[in-house]
C-alpha cells in the first residue's frame, strides 16, 4: 500500500504557565523547570502525555499531574486558573496568551519539535470531507 503526503507542518511544543509564574530557563533546562510545578496534561494514552512523561523520567524528574484534560483549550484553562503549568503546541498557546494572561517559554529539546503530515493512500479516491479539508489548508496556506 503507497502512501502520499500532500500537506505538511512543522510545530513546536512549548511550556506554558501564569504569566506570575517565572519561567526563565534555557535550552534543555527549560522543561526541567516546568517540572518544578504540578502539571495540567492531556488524558491518559495522548501521545504528548506521553512524550512529556518520558522527558520528565529522562530528566530525572517526577511528572506531578494536577489535572488531566481532553483538549489544548481546556488545559490553557486551566493553567489560567492556576492549576499548574503545560506542554503544549506553541500555536495553541500563542492564540490563547493575551487573553488569559499566559507566558510560554519554547522547549528546545529533539523531541519538542515534530512535523504534521496529511497523508492518503495513493490511488482511492478521497471523501468530499477529506478533499475539502486539503483545499481549505492549501488555501490558508499549509504548505
């Protein structure tokens, strides 16, 4: 089975906290300070859970989880509220942190960075949905 990439993004993943809360790490530093404080997270099996409780092990740190939520929006509610501090996606962040006073320091770890790719099976035919979704990145310029 051939598969093809038409769209592609990269992302980041970044510490997000209170803009109270200082934090000014930096380089690999960054997570390990984020790790001083409970955390708000995604539920348990999400793959940034995941990905942030395998940084925290490697860094010798425990995972203190607050609270567990099942979307991007909810944490940076939550963090708001002063739950705790997250990982998240630094778009996420960015177009939540002046409305709720959040500050957002970038992770410059290997695995804080990842790339999205829209794939289908190369000759079947896609869904109306699927090729509307395609045209209306293309359009908003998704590369």
């Amino acid at each position: 089975m051939a598969w093809t990439s038409a769209i592609s993004r990269p992302t980041r993943w970044c510490c997000c906290a209170r803009a109270a809360i200082p934090l000014r790490a930096s380089g690999a530093s960054i997570l390990r300070a984020c790790l001083e404080y409970d955390m708000v997270g995604l539920n348990r099996g999400s793959a940034l859970l995941e990905l942030t409780s395998r940084a925290a092990e490697q860094a010798g740190r425990p995972l203190r989880l607050r609270i567990q939520v099942r979307s991007f929006d909810a944490m940076c509610q939550m963090i708001a509220a002063d739950l705790g501090v997250g990982v998240l996606p630094q778009a996420v962040c960015r177009a939540q942190a002046k409305a709720l006073g959040l500050h957002m320091v970038g992770l410059s770890d290997a695995w804080a960075s990842r790339r999205l790719l829209l794939a289908t099976r190369s000759g079947v035919p896609l869904s109306i949905a699927a090729r509307l979704l395609g045209e209306h990145l293309r359009q908003a310029g998704v590369p």
